[in-house]
C-alpha cells in the first residue's frame, strides 16, 4: 500500500513537472517565433519532452495557447485582491490610477504575457468567428475591468456601453503601452514609470464621467 501510494506520489509529481515544462516552453517558443509560426514539435524539444507527453496533457497546440491566455489573465485579475482601499475627495481617479497601475505592473514582469496576447488578439481580429474560446477569455478580462470602473465611478453607474467603452479604453492603455515600450526601448523585464500619464489619463477620465462637485453659494 505505501508502495503504491509512493509511485502515484512520484507520477502525479512527474506529470505537474512535465505539464509546468510544457507550459514555459510554450511560451518562451511562441515569444521567439510567433504563435502562428510555433509547433508542438517546437514547444516539446524546448520542454524536452515526447510528443505523447504533449498530448497527455494538451489535445492540440491551440489547447495550449488557451490555457497560456487563461492562466495570464487569471494573474491580471488577481491584482484586485492585492488593491489597498482608497478613501477620499479624489477616490475616484486615485482607484483608477492604482487599477492601471497595477495592470502595468503585474503585465509589465511578464514580457512573454505580453507578447502572447497581443499575438492571440491579431489572431481574433482576423478570424472573429474562430475560437470562441479565447475570445471569451477576453471579454472576461474587460468585464473584470467593468467591475473595476464602476467600483472606482461609484454612483450614478454608468450605462452597460459606457463602462465597456471605458474597460477597452484601459485594456488598450494597458497592452499599448507595454507593447510600445518592448518596440522603442527593447525594455526586458523592466516595468516602465508611467506614473504621471497614468494619473493624468485616470484624472481625465473620473472628470469625464463624474458629475462636477456641487459648490455651496455665498449668501
């Protein structure tokens, strides 16, 4: 009995080892050659690895990639938890400037991340009624951010097109700057400080939404 529970330990060990190998690799060949250019016989001699072992584990290359942009995503949205609170007359921008701050942040360690999904979504563009799989991970990732605007904009809540538009804008902010800063200062690893565009644009944005604060009149 303990025999057998000790191989199960060492198999079901092996199989996370093999799985976690598979993973990086995927992203380290897709971040090298491009997803469109990338096999799973790339990503199984990067892993070292079998091709049975790929598919103990994947049914197919785009099984991976789903689940690069699902777990990626996951780490984005996890930042919430890691928000303190903010209270005070300016609490609507200074929420806003900390979500995208914190997007930046958690994005801006992950050079491979970014370079996935920027992949991942010309490939949606361009076949828009393809793998709704994936598609799907993204309008969860901007319903996340949703959630976050009319946390940060309180009340009266914006209209469900408003908050979306707003979501994008974000999203887009977010992705473009990062891609931007890999495109003109080959940034590795490094997070850029874009604390003033960051409050500017949030102080923009809770200006633009938010009705003026009501001033008491003189008598």
């Amino acid at each position: 009995m303990a025999q057998a529970a000790a191989k199960q330990t060492r198999t079901n060990r092996r199989r996370a080892q093999s799985f976690e190998s598979l993973v990086q690799a995927g992203l380290t060949v897709i971040g090298q050659r491009g997803l469109y250019e990338t096999t799973v016989e790339h990503i199984t001699e990067a892993a070292d690895v079998g091709k049975g072992t790929f598919y103990a584990h994947f049914a197919s290359k785009e099984e991976l990639v789903f689940h690069l942009v699902r777990h990626g995503f996951d780490e984005l949205i996890a930042t919430r938890a890691a928000e303190p609170p903010i209270s005070g007359a300016r609490a609507p921008a200074a929420h806003l400037a900390a979500l995208i701050q914190g997007q930046l942040r958690a994005l801006g360690r992950r050079r491979d991340l970014i370079l996935l999904l920027h992949q991942v979504r010309g490939l949606l563009i361009l076949q828009p009624e393809a793998r709704q799989r994936l598609r799907q991970e993204y309008r969860r990732y901007v319903q996340f951010l949703m959630e976050e605007c009319q946390r940060a904009l309180g009340s009266p809540p914006l209209g469900q097109a408003q908050v979306r538009d707003l979501a994008c804008a974000i999203a887009g902010f977010v992705a473009g700057a990062l891609t931007f800063e890999i495109l003109v200062r080959e940034s590795r690893g490094a997070v850029p400080a874009l604390a003033r565009p960051v409050n500017a644009f949030a102080a923009g944005i809770a200006s633009h939404y938010l009705p003026p604060p009501s001033r008491a009149t003189g008598t």
